[in-house]
C-alpha cells in the first residue's frame, strides 16, 4: 500500500518536472529547508546562472542582485529562502557570496591568503556558512560564523531563543 503511494506521488512529481518546472539542462539543486523554494544552476547566453522557483507554481523569481556577478556555481538557501549562498566570479576571482533577497543586498565573503571557494553550504537559519576552498591545491572545509552579517531566517512561528532568566538571589 505505501509503494503504491510512493509510485503515485512520484509519477506526480515526474509529471510537474516534464511540464515545465524544470528545464533539461539544470544542475546544482538545493531546496530552502521549507520545501517552497528550489535554486539550479542553468546556462543562460552560455554562462552557468542560478535560477529560483516557486514549487507551488513554478514561476521563476527574480534575483537582481546576482546580476552582473556570473558564472555561479554551488547555490544553497536559508529555511524560508531569504538567504541564497553561492559562489560567483568578479573577473579572474572566485567569490563567496550571499544574497539576502528581502532588501536586494549582496554580501562578498572575502577569503584570506587568496583561497578560491568551490562550494558552499548555508545553515538553514543563515547563521553560518561551510565553504569548500582550494588552498595551494588541497581541499580544506572551513566555517564562517555568519552571525554579525546575516538577521537569523527561522522557520515560520520560530521566535528567537532567549537565555533563561538568572534567579535573584
């Protein structure tokens, strides 16, 4: 009975993909932690570009901030999507940046000692980032706290954590 209805919804999906929602020539999916939101990267006049959708009606969302920062590579998304990491070129350099898509600002992530990010991974409350670097030609994962840069992205209903209040003694 559960096959059943896993061969059901999944002929389904097939079936949204071949209609339209997503192109043949796309790589790099990451899905915002809610599920509403999906990030590819497609060649657009022959560059890699990252496109964002809407799941539930597949309409393209626009990301003017990236514009003029292309090829991309490696995107990932914050919980509700506010957030969208990525690594991106600004001439010969590769770069780390994130996308804040509320108020259209880019945020460069400039690494020390002239490491190229490769790929990144943006926790779901966008506080922070593993990055994936080249370094004198090894591979090295490092941590950025994002914490001072970036308001959290929670989850619906998710209120900030407050400490518990100390006793009065």
């Amino acid at each position: 009975m559960v096959l059943a209805l896993c061969v059901s919804a999944c002929s389904s999906r097939q079936e949204q993909a071949a209609g339209g929602l997503m192109d043949r020539s796309q790589e790099d999916p990451a899905l915002s932690g809610d599920g509403r939101l999906l990030a590819v990267i497609s060649p657009q006049r022959g560059r890699p570009t990252v496109q964002l959708r809407s799941l539930s009606d597949g309409r393209l969302l626009p990301l003017p901030s990236l514009k003029r920062h292309q090829p991309h590579s490696s995107p990932s998304l914050s919980w509700n999507g506010r957030y969208l990491a990525l690594v991106t070129q600004r001439g010969r350099r590769r770069l780390a940046v994130v996308a804040d898509r509320l108020n259209n600002r880019l945020h460069p992530l400039p690494l020390p000692g002239g490491r190229d990010p490769v790929r990144v991974s943006l926790s779901p409350d966008a506080r922070q980032l593993a990055l994936q670097v080249a370094d004198q030609g090894r591979w090295r994962v490092e941590l950025l706290d994002l914490s001072d840069l970036l308001e959290p992205d929670r989850p619906a209903g998710a209120g900030l954590t407050t400490p518990p209040l100390e006793p009065q003694r």
